[in-house]
C-alpha cells in the first residue's frame, strides 16, 4: 500500500508539475531548466510559504481550506525535492564519467605533446645538423675560393707583367716595321716600274687569251653536242639490243617449234615407209591368195569325184598357206603396232592409232578363222589318210575360204585408207615445216639486218668516241695552256706586290697579337671581378641562410612555448571549471539537506 500511494503521490506531483511548469516530467524539467534556477525559485517559494504560514497561522480557524492547499503544496515540493535529489545524483555521475573522459583526453593529449616535442626535437637536431654542414661546406667554399682569389691574383700579376713585356716589344717592334715599310715603299715604286712593263706585256698577251677562250667555248659547245649525239645513240643502242634480244628468243622458240615439227615428219615418214612395206607384202600375200583362190574355185567346179579329194586337198593346202600369210600379216601387223607406240607415243596422232588398232583387231579375227580352217585341215588331212573327203566336208571348207579372202580383201581395203589418211596427214606436216621454216628464215633474215643496224650504228658510236677523245685531249691542251698563262699574269701580279703584302702581314700580326693580348687581360679581370662577386654572393647566403636558421630556432620554441602555455592554461581553467562545479553542487546539497 506505501508503495502504491508513493507512486501515485509521485504520478500526482508529476501531473501538478507539468500542469503547472509546462513540462511533461521530471526529467524533462531538470533537462528544461538549469538546476541553480530551480534552486533559487524554490528558496522564494520556501520564503513565500513560511511568511505565508505565520499569516496563516493567526487566521488558521478562518482559512481551514488553505490547510489543505498547502498540504499538497507541501507534498507537491517534496517530490520536486526527490525527483531534484535523483536529477543531482545523475548528472553527478555524468559529470564523474565527463571527468574520466577528460583525464584521458589529457592523458592522451599530454602524450601525443610529449611525442610532437620528441620529433620536433628530432627534426631540430637534424636542422641543426644540416646547418652545420652547410656551414661548413660554405666554410671550405670559401676557403677554396679564397685561394683560387689569390691564384688568379698571382695571374693577373703575372699577366701585368706579359703585358708589360709585350708593350716594349711591340713598340720596337713597330719601330722596325716602320723602317721596314719606308724599305717596302722605296722597292714598291722601283716595282711600279717593272709592273708598267709587265702591264704592257700582259696586254700584248691578253688578246692571245681571248682568242683561246672563244675557242674554248665553241669547243664546249661541240664537247656538249656530241655528248647528246652519244646518249641519244646509247638509248637507240639499247633499244636495238631489247629487239635483238627479243627476235633471238622468237628464233628459239621457231627453231624449237621447228624441232618438234621435223620430229612428228620423221615418225611420220618411218611409220609410212613401214605401212608401205607392210602394204606391199599384203598386195604380194593379196595376189597370192587370189591366185590360190582362182585355182580352188577352178578346181571345185571341175565335177571329178576322184579327183575331187585332191583338189579339196590342194585348196586346203592353199588356205593353209593363205592362213599362213595371214598369220604372218597379223604378226607383222602387231610388230608394225608395238613398234609405232615405241617410237613416240605423244606425237602420234589419234586417227592413224585409232586405224592401227582397228587393223589389229581385224588380224585377230583372221588369227581365229585361220585357227578354225587349221582345225578343218587336220581332220581332212587325217581323213585322206583313211576313207577319203566327202562332199559335204568340202562343201563346209569352201565357205570358209570365201570368208578368208573377204577378210583379206577387207584388210587390203582399210590398209589402203590408212595409207592415204597417213599421207594427206603428211602433207599437212610438210605444209606446216615448210611454213616455219618461211617464219624462221624471215627471223633470221630480220636478225641478220638488225645485227648489221647494230653493227654500222657501234661503228659509227666507235668513230665518235675516238672523235670525242680527240677533242678531249685537245681541250686538255687548252686548258693547261690557260692555266699557264694564268699563271704566269698571276706570277708578275706577286712579284710587284709581295713586298708590300708581307709587310702588311707583319704589321697586321703584331696588331692582332696586341689586340688579343688585350682582349685576354680584360677576360681575366672580368673573371677576378665575376669571381669576386660569386664569392661576395655566397657570403651574403651564408648570412641569410643562418639568420634564416635562427629566425626558425626561434619562431620554434616561440610556437612551442605558446602551445604549452595555451594546453595548460586550457587545463588549469577545465580544473577550475569542475572544481567550482563540484562545489556548487555540494553546496547545493547542502541546502537541500538543510531544506528537508
């Protein structure tokens, strides 16, 4: 019941207070307001409430009510005081954390001062380091050149006394030359003499020279023609040789082509004359056969049985040596064959081939009669050796012997074709030879006046190069006749002027010679005072630079005084600051103890 009657009390007092300050709680008033403030206005409510009470108290029976009023006004302070007392040990606390965290700021802030000082030390002691060598390098720069100062002072006293030397030399020296020069002017008026006469006979000479050089103009003149005649003959020249070139490779490929052709017409004319002999065995074998055949046929119609068997066999004797002939024209034929495919396969041409192997294939269907008719001889060769021929085998022989001769006649026939395709063939052969050779005599005889062009044309380039050589040689001539002449006008110009021009070459040398020696005398002073100034200018840096240092020594210690001073001071005042807050608030405590 304490418990509830505490929290309500407080709700109430909570509810009073905002309704009367505006707040919403307790918390949000001490973080409202600053505490002295609340401090002081409840000191003059605590005032105001004691007078109060004395005037209450003599009207106490008459103002029952305000009893009541100021009960809970009562109660109201006193959860002010409590929610106040709560306030003051919170913002203690922060104020205890605040304080933590300020000493290690400082703590940490004295340490990175301490380190700041450390390595501004460090790089002062570097600083000073540097300016010590600099210092000293200065130092022995001055030194060094000190003595080059006093080097180039023993120089200059040196050059002092040259120049002194040179003077005295240079002024005997000029008073010879004077005599000398009165010398030359006395033999330059004897020579002006001599040069009149010299004049004279240059004169009489220079029409000579004049003379010499229009011929030498024309002869350049001629020099530079022919030169042009030459080039143009080279060009012309080396455009016959490209044409000669040119025909000889046409003439080449002519008489390969020529070649070729007198090939293909030997194998042409070997196969010829072996189809030639071949033909005229045939015609031999033909008359044969046809000889035989007519004494067969003669025999077979003579109508005798008994001498039928005899004249059946004399045909078969006659086939037989046909078959022979055949089988020897079919061996001929094939050798006739293989040997035209030995020769030359590639120049032969396709129809003589295509008959030869149509005449073989003829030959082998004679091989194959003349093998049947050997078949029928045997049999009636072994029958008249028994019983003797019937009419019937005979009968069966006779067609037998009319398809042989069809066969050789039919072969004679194509044998004659082939002969005349081989020799219209020929005929086209020796047209084309012929033609080529026309080409290739035409070429030669191109050629041949070509080469006679070219041959005239180097005569003539001959003729000219030795002509060209002539005039060279004349122009050499020449030539070394002006310069001797040149030579000799400028021979007698040197004699009249050598005196005077040496002379002027003494006195111009002795000038030059001073002339330099004075230009070396002021280079040497403008580089003792050159050198006087850089000493001068490294002196003065040697000063800035140290003033320079000190200033920074200074300025240094100043900042770092100043940044010392200015921490402790910030210290000093934050010690002061929670000191005094310290104090307020146990005075405020104080008075609070005193109030309950």
């Amino acid at each position: 019941m304490s418990c509830d009657t505490a929290s309500n009390a407080l709700d109430r007092s909570e509810r009073e207070f905002s309704s009367d300050f505006g707040y919403s709680s307790l918390s949000d008033f001490s973080r409202g307001i600053d505490l002295d403030d609340y401090l002081e206005e409840l000191e003059k409510r605590m005032a105001a409430e004691t007078d109060h009470d004395g005037d209450s108290s003599q009207g106490s029976l008459r103002n029952t009510p305000d009893l009541l009023t100021q009960l809970q006004q009562k109660e109201r302070d006193l959860m002010l005081a409590a929610e106040l007392g709560k306030a003051l040990l919170e913002r203690n606390e922060e104020l205890t954390k605040r304080q933590e965290i300020l000493t290690k700021d400082y703590s940490a802030r004295i340490e990175e001062l301490e380190y700041e000082r450390h390595t501004l030390k460090r790089r002062l002691d570097a600083i000073e380091g540097e300016y010590d060598s600099r210092l000293a390098e200065l130092q022995n720069d001055l030194t060094h050149v000190q003595k080059e100062l006093q080097h180039k002072e023993s120089l200059f006293h040196g050059v002092e006394d040259d120049r002194t030397r040179l003077v005295t030399e240079l002024s005997e020296q000029n008073q010879r030359l004077t005599a000398q020069l009165r010398e030359a002017q006395e033999i330059e008026a004897q020579l002006g003499s001599e040069a009149e006469k010299l004049r004279e006979q240059f004169n009489a000479r220079k029409g000579t020279v004049t003379d010499h050089a229009r011929q030498l103009e024309l002869l350049k003149a001629e020099i530079n023609v022919l030169a042009d005649k030459k080039n143009d003959l080279e060009k012309r020249v080396h455009n016959l040789t490209n044409e000669r070139n040119s025909l000889v490779h046409s003439l080449e490929d002519a008489n390969e082509q020529i070649c070729a052709l007198e090939k293909q017409l030997r194998d042409q004319e070997y196969r010829i004359v072996l189809q030639d002999r071949d033909l005229i065995e045939l015609r031999h074998s033909n008359s044969r056969l046809e000889e035989q055949v007519d004494e067969l046929h003669s025999l077979s119609t003579s109508g005798s049985s008994p001498s039928h068997g005899t004249s059946l066999l004399n045909e078969l004797e006659a086939a037989q040596s046909v078959v022979s002939g055949s089988e020897y024209l079919g061996d001929h034929f094939a050798k006739s064959t293989g040997n035209g495919s030995c020769i030359d396969d590639d120049d032969s041409p396709a129809s003589i081939t295509h008959e030869i192997a149509h005449d073989y294939k003829l030959t082998q269907d004679l091989m194959n009669t003349y093998e049947q008719l050997q078949k029928v001889c045997t049999s009636l060769l072994s029958q008249q050796n028994g019983d003797g021929v019937t009419e019937s085998e005979a009968e069966k022989v006779r067609p037998m012997i009319e398809e042989l001769k069809l066969f050789i006649q039919d072969i004679s026939r194509r044998q004659a074709e082939s002969e005349f395709a081989a020799k219209a063939e020929l005929k086209a052969l020796l047209r084309d030879l012929d033609a080529e050779r026309e080409k290739s005599k035409a070429l030669q005889e191109q050629l041949s006046t070509q080469h006679n062009i070219t041959r005239s044309r180097e005569d003539t380039i001959e003729n000219l190069t030795s002509e060209l050589s002539l005039r060279d040689t004349e122009l050499i001539a020449l030539r070394a006749e002006n310069a001797r002449l040149k030579q000799e006008q400028a021979q007698q110009e040197i004699n009249q002027d050598e005196v005077v021009r040496r002379a002027r070459e003494d006195r111009d040398q002795a000038i030059a010679r001073q002339n330099t020696l004075e230009l070396e005398l002021t280079r040497h002073k403008t580089d003792f005072r050159s050198l006087s100034a850089q000493l001068m200018d490294a002196i003065q840096q040697k000063i800035e630079l140290s003033q320079q240092l000190e200033a920074w020594q200074v300025d240094m210690q100043s900042m770092l005084n100043d940044q010392l001073k200015e921490r402790l001071h910030q210290e000093e005042q934050k010690r002061r600051k929670y000191k005094e807050d310290m104090a307020e608030q146990k005075l405020k405590a104080k008075k609070f103890a005193l109030w309950r």
